[in-house]
C-alpha cells in the first residue's frame, strides 16, 4: 500500500513538473487556418525577361501591396507608374550576382513545407491567444541580402538568401562578420517571423526611452515567441548558442547587479542602449564569452518572472505599455 501511495506521488510531482514546463503547449489541434507560404521568388524568376511588359501587369495585380513593398522597400526601384520600372527590374533580374543567388535559392530551398509546417503551427497559436487578429499572408523573396523579415499590415515576408546556412560561400564573399551569419539559417526562419509579427502587432509605446523600456519590451516579445513557439529550444528562440546561453543562466545575478550599480537601467543615452540590446560579437564590458543583446536575455527575464507572479494573459501583457510597472510587479531577484 506504502509503495502504490509513494508511486502515486512520484506521478503526480511528474505531472505537475511536466505541466509548469509544458505552460505554452496548448492544444490547438481544433484551430484551423488557411497559411501558404506563396514562392513570390519563383514566379518573379520564372518570366521571360524579354517579355517583362507583359507580365508586370500580372504580377502586380496577383501580389499587389506585396509587390509593391518588394520594388519600394526591398529592391528599392520604386513603383510601377515609373516609365523606367520596367528597365530596372529587368536590371535586377538579370544581374549576374542576383541570377547566381537564385540559384542558390533553387539549391537550399527545393521547398519550403517544414517552414510553412513550423509557421501554421506558430499561427495557430497566434489565433489560440488572439482570436481575433488576422493571419497574414505569407511571401519569399530574393532581396540581393538586404532584408531577412518584412511585414506590412496583414502581410509577411521572408528573404530567402538571407537564410542559406552559415558557412554559405555568398556570405564568406561578402565578408559578413561570423555573428551575423550564425543565425542564417534555415533553422531561424519562424522565430524570426513571429518576432518581426510581434513587432509589428505590438509596437512598443513605452511613454519613457530608457534602457529598462527597451529591455522589457524586447523581453515581451521574446515571451511572445515563447508562447508561439511551445517547443522550440531558448537558443533558436533567441539565437544564442548553448554556452552564451549557460554563461547568462550563470552569470544573471552580475549582469543585474552592474545594471543597477552603473545606473544604466534609466539611461536613455542612445548608444548604452544599443549596447545592450544591438547584435554583436560580445557585450562590451563582460567578458568575450558573453552574448551580444544580454538586454534582451534579461528583459527575458524580468518578463517570465512578471507572467508567474501576476494573474495576466498573454494579450494584457502585449498591450502593457509601462516597463517600469512590469519591472515592479515582477519581483524579480536574479
């Protein structure tokens, strides 16, 4: 009877371990949305250049506002009204680098149903939480390295060359630092895509333009992605390896104690922001084991703290503008 009874026990420690690290993975096998990921990158490079007035028309009346953030805000050619458009696209489609890197595109993403797998996944909990938002449409583009992620209102974009793996040759040839193209990667690709929707859907309007603003928000949107992503490792979450992210789990209490010494949680000074929060080899002032964005990580944090101790959903918590409030009510103690 004693050895049922401590059995028993045992279960349910298990079952209540596996709930509080399980706390994002609800069931949203009811929930049904109509996600595809649309090969804009295909279509566009499939056209026969020397008939490229002719299927302009087409393609800007199939892609619309999609097609017109690629040629404005991607490939920076301006609109269609332009009577040199045609030229320019042309330029840009038949540019020996731009054709290779295509090509390259054709290698790394034969298809791309992991990604749209990942990402319907992702959106159904994104209805799961917020019922009542829009899905947006889904494009992959070739932006000759200029843009990973895009969004606009009800619509996403994915650079495709921006995610051909770390040690692609493009990327050695351009001489991009080793940091950055650590998280060009397949692998990234919906991580990146929920932290640019999260953006987008909830910018931060923090009334101060501190330090602590920043790192709060960002720690919001990391929860965000937490949320999204129920089963997706810390380290693709926030692209971190393994070993920058033992040396935060060790050294959080440093961190937040040489924050507050050096009043830095309130400074607003530009450049101690981006210190804390920009992409980097390390962050200045720790040692070169540390990752960049330690900010992040500790918004990170305060957040996960501020979520466990105070009844609020995942939506209360988008739309909570005041960083020092949540810093507050956190009761965190690294």
């Amino acid at each position: 009877m004693l050895r049922k009874i401590f059995t028993l026990l045992i279960v349910c420690s298990l079952v209540t371990i596996s709930c509080k690290r399980n706390k994002f993975d609800v069931n949203v096998s009811k929930i049904k949305i109509d996600l595809k990921v649309n090969r804009f990158d295909n279509e566009l490079f499939s056209i026969n250049k020397d008939s490229i007035d002719y299927y302009i028309p087409k393609i800007e009346k199939k892609y619309g506002k999609f097609f017109q953030l690629f040629n404005y805000k991607i490939i920076n050619i301006g609109g269609t009204e332009n009577r040199n458009y045609s030229d320019y696209l042309k330029g840009f489609l038949s540019d020996f680098t731009i054709s290779n890197v295509y090509k390259e595109t054709e290698k790394v993403f034969q298809d791309i149903d992991d990604v749209e797998d990942d990402l319907t996944e992702a959106f159904k909990h994104y209805k799961y939480y917020f019922p009542q938002n829009n899905i947006p449409k889904i494009y992959t583009y070739i932006s000759g390295f200029n843009q990973s992620i895009v969004t606009d209102e009800n619509l996403l974009g994915i650079g495709l060359d921006k995610y051909f793996g770390k040690k692609n040759a493009f990327y050695e040839r351009l001489q991009l630092p080793v940091y950055l193209r650590y998280k060009m990667d397949e692998k990234f690709i919906v991580s990146d895509c929920m932290q640019a929707w999260a953006i987008t859907e909830f910018p931060n309007n923090d009334s101060v333009d501190n330090l602590l603003s920043h790192i709060i928000y960002r720690g919001k949107i990391q929860y965000f992605i937490d949320a999204m992503l129920p089963n997706t490792p810390d380290s693709i979450k926030i692209a971190f390896k393994t070993s920058q992210l033992d040396w935060c789990n060790k050294n959080e209490k440093r961190m937040w104690i040489f924050l507050i010494e050096n009043n830095l949680l309130f400074s607003s000074d530009y450049m101690e922001i981006k210190r804390y929060t920009d992409p980097g080899p390390f962050t200045s002032g720790f040692s070169r084991e540390s990752p960049a964005r330690i900010g992040i990580w500790m918004g990170w944090q305060i957040v996960k703290s501020y979520m466990d101790n105070n009844n609020v959903t995942l939506k209360e918590l988008m739309l909570n503008n005041d960083g020092q409030k949540i810093l507050n009510q956190s009761k965190y103690k690294p």
